[in-house]
C-alpha cells in the first residue's frame, strides 16, 4: 500500500517546503492534542471526531483509492465512488492518480531499486523517508487510462480543495457544538482543528505508511511472493484489513485480503454490504482453489489479470 504525495516538481524548494508541512503538521497537531490532554481539556465531540473523520479516511485509502482506483478490485455507483475518493484526498495523502501510479509501480517492482518505498533501503524510508525523496509518479505509464474518468480526473484536480474541506468541517463542528453548549466558539474549533485534523491526519498518515514498512518488515508469510510483504495482525485491524499484506501481494486484485476467518478485514465487510446494497459490481474475490494451489507453490488455475498498464502502443 502507498501514499504518494505530490512529487510532480518534488526537487523544488516550494514542494520540499509542502512536503514537510504534510509530514510535519499532523506531528504538531499531536503535540497540542497531549498539552490538551494533560490540561483536561478534551470533549466529547472531540473524540467523535476523531473518530469519526479518521473512519473517513481509512476508508477513502483502503476502499477508495486502494482497491477500487488502483487495483479494481470492484466497481462502484458513481456517486459512492465520488465519496470514497473525496475521503481518499481528505486522508492527505496525495492526489488520487499520484497514489495509484506510485502504487502500481511499488507492485511492478516491490522491494527492487525501482521500489518507490523498499523497506530494503531502510525501514524509515519505506515509511516515510521516501516521501522527501526525488521521486515523481509516473502517471502516464502507470495510472494513465484512468485519466479518461471524469470524477477521478477532477477529484485528482481539486486534492487541495479536499484537503481543506477535512480540515474546515471537524472545526466547524468543533466550535458550533461548543457554542449551542455556552462554551467558547474558537476553543471548541480549536478542539475540532486538533482532534478531527490533526491527529486524524497523523493517523491515517502513520497507519497507511506502515504497511509500507512495518508489513514488509514484521509478520508471517501465507504465500512465496518475490517481495517480503509479511502479514501483520496488528495492521490487519488498525489499516482495516490492508495489514494482510502478503495475502494482497499474493493476489493484487483480490477484494478481500483477509483470506482466513482469523484475518478480519473491514474494507471487505464493507464492499459486502455496498454489494448487497447495490451500489457496487464486479467484486473480484479469489477461489478456494486458487488459494490452495498458491499455498502449494502450485500454477495458479484462474491467474488473474495483471494490474500493471499496457505498454504505450497497446492503449486505447
């Protein structure tokens, strides 16, 4: 799993400097929500939204731009698409083309020196060292069909309208909730901004570049792949199922990454429920037997189809 944030001009100072605003902000924020803390100052409303905005963004990574734009693990309605990907970008953590380039090209060439994010390198640049690297996603090769979609192309577009709108409305909620409740309007907000951004950010942001690093580090291993992506529990529950990581790079395009009743993966309840609602199709999932065959290093009966792009001349 990747989070590339915007490296289109990466070498120069002014996105060096917006690199090291979007790792550093979060870090910050957190700092603050401990001198709240240690103050006694933290509401209710702070921890629903928390909660509820960094729910938000786990899904719009795992659901949105991870099984759903990258590897099509299925199609949605497109209005829940829109939603996925506007949580996706309220995640901050980099345009969705940008995301999906720079994660198909990991899963082209994972833990190689064309690894966008190898933990062989170091652990910390695999989580988040690469981040300050100079590194551009190519879009074109990687993630260039999906530049023909309309929605993904403005969502893409507009990333820092998104990015704003996830940290306006916890603020918003923050301080008019504080307010109807005779308290301060701007310490309420101040609470939504820390809580419900901040630390929501920092998060999502840590979670996600940890299996990128963590998974491909600590774990077990169901499956022989070329990579070291390892499965972690740990990351199975707090990335929402993404922490079965060797299973995901087993089987790139598979919907659910828990394969085993013992490995819980959320982001697969939820495409359940959006099948059974209707407001998803095409739910790739892999057989019984595709699984057993892997496990015994058998050919794989029903290989699927690779998420890499065709080469230039083969496009539409």
């Amino acid at each position: 799993m990747s989070s590339s944030i915007s490296h289109a001009q990466a070498t120069t100072p002014l996105t060096k400097l917006i690199l090291l605003a979007l790792v550093w902000l979060p870090i910050f924020g957190v700092i603050s929500a401990i001198v709240l803390l240690w103050n006694s100052y933290v509401t209710w409303i702070d921890l629903a939204l928390l909660l509820s905005f960094f729910v938000m963004g786990a899904f719009g990574i795992t659901l949105g731009y991870h099984r759903m734009l990258t590897h099509k693990s299925f199609q949605a309605h497109p209005w829940l698409k829109t939603v996925l990907l506007i949580w996706g970008s309220m995640a901050m953590q980099g345009p969705a083309l940008h995301w999906a380039a720079t994660h198909i090209q990991h899963h082209a060439n994972s833990d190689d020196d064309d690894d966008p994010h190898s933990p062989l390198k170091s652990l910390w640049h695999a989580h988040a060292g690469w981040i300050l690297d100079n590194f551009k996603p190519d879009i074109q090769r990687y993630a260039g069909a999906l530049l023909k979609d309309p929605i993904i192309a403005f969502i893409h577009k507009t990333f820092w309208l998104w990015v704003f709108v996830g940290l306006a409305i916890p603020t918003l909620i923050g301080g008019a909730t504080a307010a109807f409740f005779g308290h301060s309007f701007l310490i309420g907000a101040f609470g939504g901004l820390v809580w419900g951004g901040f630390v929501r950010l920092f998060l999502n942001q840590h979670i996600t570049w940890s299996v990128n690093s963590i998974c491909h580090t600590f774990g077990g291993r169901t499956f022989e792949t070329t990579d070291a992506s390892r499965n972690n529990f740990l990351f199975g529950i707090l990335a929402m199922g993404e922490g079965w990581h060797n299973n995901h790079h087993a089987f790139p395009r598979s919907a659910r990454h828990g394969m085993h009743w013992t490995q819980p993966d959320i982001s697969a309840w939820m495409i359940w429920l959006f099948e059974k609602l209707g407001l998803v199709r095409d739910v790739v999932l892999i057989s019984p037997q595709r699984i057993k065959a892997r496990m015994a290093d058998q050919p794989d009966p029903e290989p699927e189809s690779s998420i890499l792009p065709l080469p230039a001349e083969q496009r539409d």
